[in-house]
C-alpha cells in the first residue's frame, strides 16, 4: 500500500508539474517530489524541445494552408 501511495503520489506531482509547463506557469513544482526534482533538467529539455516541435508544426501547417488558399 505504501509503494502505491508514493508512486501514485510522484505521477501526480509530475502531472502537476508538466501542467504547469505547458500553460507557461511562473512557478513550476519540481520540487515537490523527489522524482520531479530529480527530474527537473531532463523535464526543462523535454518542454522546451516539444514546444519547439508544436510551434515548427504550427507554422509548417500554416504554410500549407497558405499554398491551398
């Protein structure tokens, strides 16, 4: 029951975490549990490239709409 608790416990503070990421938060909870906070750097690069993906296929997908009108 512990192990449960606790593991359930890390996947909700790293829900709140990359909640608090994608809406451009100024304070992110990393530090609320030790799996976020171990996490932290790895998590940042994670954001900060899937941002990069979202806005590359934003415009890609802008472009193409361009070309049809």
């Amino acid at each position: 029951m512990y192990v449960s608790n606790v593991s359930f416990n890390s996947l909700s503070a790293l829900a709140d975490v990359l909640g608090a990421l994608s809406e451009h938060r100024s304070h992110i909870p990393y530090r609320n549990t030790r799996l976020t906070h171990m996490l932290q750097d790895t998590i940042g690069r994670f954001s900060a490239e899937l941002e990069s993906y979202r806005l590359r296929s934003y415009l890609i997908s802008k472009v193409k709409l361009m070309k049809v009108i």
